[in-house]
C-alpha cells in the first residue's frame, strides 16, 4: 500500500518544500527501509526542490506474517487470512507504520524546523486504494471537517469489465493548508476508521490513542459518535468509556453523543449511521441563525452530587453515577422557570429537544414553544416528542427560526430559555439577538445559561486556550457573562440575578453561569418591538 505526502511552497514562503524532510526526520536523498511486525515499510521522496516535494510510504506486507501465532480452528483462521486487501488498501497496518516511521513528525517535533512544524502547509495527500464501504460520500464525511478538500474517486472492480460496477474501494485526495502534524494524526485515526477492521487486539489503552491523536478536533467532529465506535471496532465496553471521556469537554448527553447503541433494523442501517447530531445546525448557525446543542453532557469534574442547582427527582436512589453537567443545567433552568412563575415557555435554540421531554413532563408549563433554525435538529426533536403520551405531546410546538430575527408571533409568553446557546452567535450578531428576544419578543422572564471559560482549565483534554465546542464563537468568563446580561437588562428593562450550576470551585467559580431576567417592575422605558 502507498501514501505520498505533498507540499508545494508558495511564492511568498521563507522556507523550501524540500524542509518537508525535516519535519518527517527522513532524509530525501536516499530511500530508508523499516521493518515491521508483518512487513517492511519504505520511505522515498519521488521529488524534492525548493518548489516541490513529495514524501512516499510504501508499505509491504507479508500476508503470512500477519496470521503467524494464530491457531487453526479459531474464528480468525481461513483462507481469507492469506488471501485479501491487507497488501494493497489503506488499514490500521498503514496508521501503525505512520507512527512507528514518522513518529515525531506525527507528535509535531522537529527540534532543527521547529517554527515550520506549527505552520500550515499547503499539502497534497494521496493513497490510491482505501476502503471505504459508504462510498465517497463517507469519506467527505470525514476529512472535509477538518479542513481538507475531498477527492474520492470509486475504483471499479475490474477496468477490463466496466459492468461489474464499483468496488467498495476508493482513490482519495486530500488537499489543505493544515500542519504536518494535524495532517498525520487524521491519517492515523481516520483510516482504520474508513476500513472498519483493525489487524491487532483492542484493549482500554486504545482509548488513550484515540484521544491522544484526536486532541483539538475529535471532540468537535460532527461524526466524533460514529468515529469513535468504528476506531474501536464497536467494542460497546470502550466506546462508552471514549464517549464518556469526551463527554468531559462536549456539552451533549452520553445517549445523544452515541454511547448508547440504538436498536438499528440491520447491519446495514448501522454501517451507514454516520450523521451526528449538530452538524447542519453548525452550518445554519454561520449564516446568523443560533441552535444549542441538545443537552450538555460532563466528566466526573462537572458533576454535581448533592449541589443545590440538582434536583433530587431527576437522579434515581439507586444509581452510582452522579448526575452530569447536562442533568444538572437542565433541572436548574426548570426550577428557574417555576421559581418565575412561568406557564407558557419558549425554548429557542431547541436544537434535538433534549429540554422540550424535561419541560414537557412538568403539568404547570401549559404551552411549550421550542424553535430552531436547523430543520434537522427539529426533526429529532419531532420524532423523540412523538413517543410521548398525547396529552403531554399536544402541549409542545415546534417552529423553524432564526434568533436574529424578530418574530412577532413569538410575543406573549411568559418566559424564553436560551440555554447554552449564545455562545454559539457571533459576537457581531449579538445585538440582532438581543433585540429579537428582549426587544421584540420581550417575554417576562428570560433565562440564559452559557460556558464558564475560567473552568476550561480544569478539563484534562481540553488543550489551553481552545473552547469547549468546535462552533462556540466565544466563551465568556464570570466577569464577561456579568457585564453583558446587566447591559442588556439595563437596555431593556429586565433585573437579573446570577446562578451557578454545577460543583463550583472556589477560585474559578462553576462550569455553567446563568442568567435569570425578570421583566422591572420599577422601569417604565423598556424598549418594545423592534
């Protein structure tokens, strides 16, 4: 199997294409040779100048090798251990040889170019066979996320009878301004995620890998679900334990994340479950609109055993767990609208209706609004609502919409619940926002819930100076969250009052700040539609 690397310098570049080999430690005027446990693997640079260079990995594998030490008359011995794909098609045997061969360029080390190793390269990766049973459109799934244009090209099974159709394998291209390293580390998880059958036994330390090299973008991958329970070849033991890790620093809930398996109707609607939750509403949300997630889920950090903001109802006596972060914020934005007296509630920023079924089951709120701008996120939301008894379900609505925009058939109601949602506007759209909530609609109370960033450091896998959520446009600190809501309130005649929800560390204060608004009774200028 072969893997090419390709960098092109531009015109303004103070670096040479050639320095490619000091990023990789693999000198480019000769070819290198490493043997591994099933094979040899070659390194060799088809071209290096200042203007180009290419990087090739070829991969040599002995089929024989591979099945050495297994027994005949287990599972795993036939004839389809000697022959098959391993040779030829892009595996977990080309992620191990990454990482034995290119180790430090996969860790981004380079001591001699350390300033081009954190640059963005504008980079060509080609690997001529790589299984991929969903097609091309898996593949774009995938690595278009992260930053790469996507050229997956199926092959056919044989060029001499074009009417056999298609293999399930494909030619892909990837092309971007990515560092090496990033670069590597999406090849190393990818690949055996695309190929779906990993040569060597799984244990709880490749959860560790997983994490490791999915560092700064696993987390806020639109199909992280998906590729987590393929890298750990749907191992539901580790894939719920990954899925809780990475839970710590995702605000969504374990089952909405993934680790819990639903019932598919066969093997085949499982292969294809590759959507997630959040990646439309990501996409809507660029254009204006504002969605949150459905539900926020916590490592054991977030929880909160015991805390005042839990209610006690919501966790079972008997189960060991504490209740997350997601639990926690949900039934503290309950009492909070109980505590305000309110009957007829709007959820904007819906998302998948994770609050909706919490509010929904509560008989004081007699009317339940929950709008969104993701047609998608609604959809979920629909069909989860559609299992509830009808005189719970005919209480709830749903409606398509952007927060920015004001909607006069949004007025009236007693309270609107903007629940880890903000964060997810541009800073610049704001304004559109509060206008359309607190101008236009102006319901009697509003409460609002977004990230505490002084409580990012406490998140073991949350790398300095990142947020919590891929499409997060900011994080605020207690100081900033304080300013911005006694602004508004000030601006449209609201009094608010502040809460932490979750355990609250004495220096850095709780995970989730909220916000609670009451309409003054004291002001008379509040402004009215806008």
């Amino acid at each position: 199997m072969l893997l090419t690397i390709s960098c092109t310098r531009p015109d303004d570049a103070a670096w040479a294409a050639s320095d490619l080999g000091y990023l990789l430690h693999k000198n480019p005027a000769r070819i290198q040779t490493f043997e591994q446990s099933y094979g040899m693997a070659h390194v060799m640079y088809p071209e290096a100048t200042d203007e180009r260079c290419t990087a090739a990995l070829l991969l040599e594998v002995d089929p024989v090798r591979l099945v050495r030490g297994k027994q005949r008359g287990t599972p795993d011995f036939s004839l389809a251990q000697y022959v098959n794909d391993r040779p030829y098609a892009a595996s977990s045997l080309l992620s191990v040889s990454i990482a034995k061969v290119f180790g430090s360029a996969l860790h981004g080390r380079c001591g001699q170019r350390a300033e081009l190793a954190v640059t963005a390269l504008p980079l060509r990766i080609e690997l001529p066979a790589v299984a991929c049973k969903g097609g091309p459109e898996t593949a774009e799934r995938l690595f278009a996320p992260l930053g790469w244009t996507v050229t997956a090209t199926p092959l056919p099974l044989d060029p001499a009878f074009p009417e056999w159709g298609e293999s399930h394998y494909v030619r892909l291209e990837l092309e971007g301004e990515l560092r090496l390293s990033d670069a590597l580390t999406h090849l190393y998880v990818l690949l055996p995620v695309l190929d779906g059958n990993k040569h060597y036994w799984l244990d709880e330390a490749e959860i560790d890998k997983l994490l490791r090299f999915g560092e700064g973008w696993l987390v806020g991958h639109p199909e992280r679900a998906w590729i987590t329970r393929r890298y750990l070849s749907r191992r539901q033991s580790l894939v719920r334990v990954a899925l809780a890790r990475l839970a710590e620093v995702d605000d969504l809930e374990p089952e909405d994340l993934g680790a819990v398996e639903e019932n598919l109707d066969d093997a085949t609607e499982s292969e294809n479950a590759v959507a997630s939750e959040g990646s439309e509403a990501a996409g809507a949300l660029a254009a204006g609109g504002a969605t949150q997630p459905s539900g926020v889920a916590a490592g054991p950090s977030e929880v909160a055993a015991g805390t005042s903001a839990a209610d006690p109802a919501n966790v079972a006596d008997d189960d060991p767990r504490p209740p997350s972060l997601a639990v926690i914020r949900r039934a503290s934005v309950v009492r909070a609208l109980h505590q305000v007296g309110a009957r007829r509630v709007l959820d904007l920023g819906c998302g998948e209706g994770a609050l909706l079924r919490q509010l929904v089951a509560e008989r004081e709120f007699t009317e339940i609004v929950g709008v969104d701008v993701a047609m998608r996120s609604l959809h979920i939301a629909k069909r989860r609502l559609a299992r509830l008894p009808e005189w719970q379900a005919r209480r709830v609505s749903l409606r398509q919409g952007a927060l920015t925009y004001s909607d006069a058939s949004l007025r009236g109601y007693d309270a609107a619940v903007l629940m880890e949602v903000i964060e997810h506007v541009d800073a610049s759209r704001l304004g559109a926002l509060e206008r359309a909530v607190f101008g236009s609609a102006a319901p009697g109370s509003v409460i609002v819930t977004t990230p505490n960033s002084e409580y990012n450091v406490l998140y073991e896998t949350l790398p300095a100076g990142k947020f919590r959520h891929s499409d997060h446009r900011f994080e605020w600190s207690r100081a900033q969250f304080t300013a911005w809501a006694e602004g508004v309130g000030e601006e449209y005649g609201y009094e608010v009052r502040f809460e932490p929800i979750g355990t609250v560390d004495g220096n850095l204060g709780a995970p989730t700040q909220m916000a609670i608004f009451r309409k003054s009774t004291t002001t008379s200028d509040a402004k009215g539609a806008a």
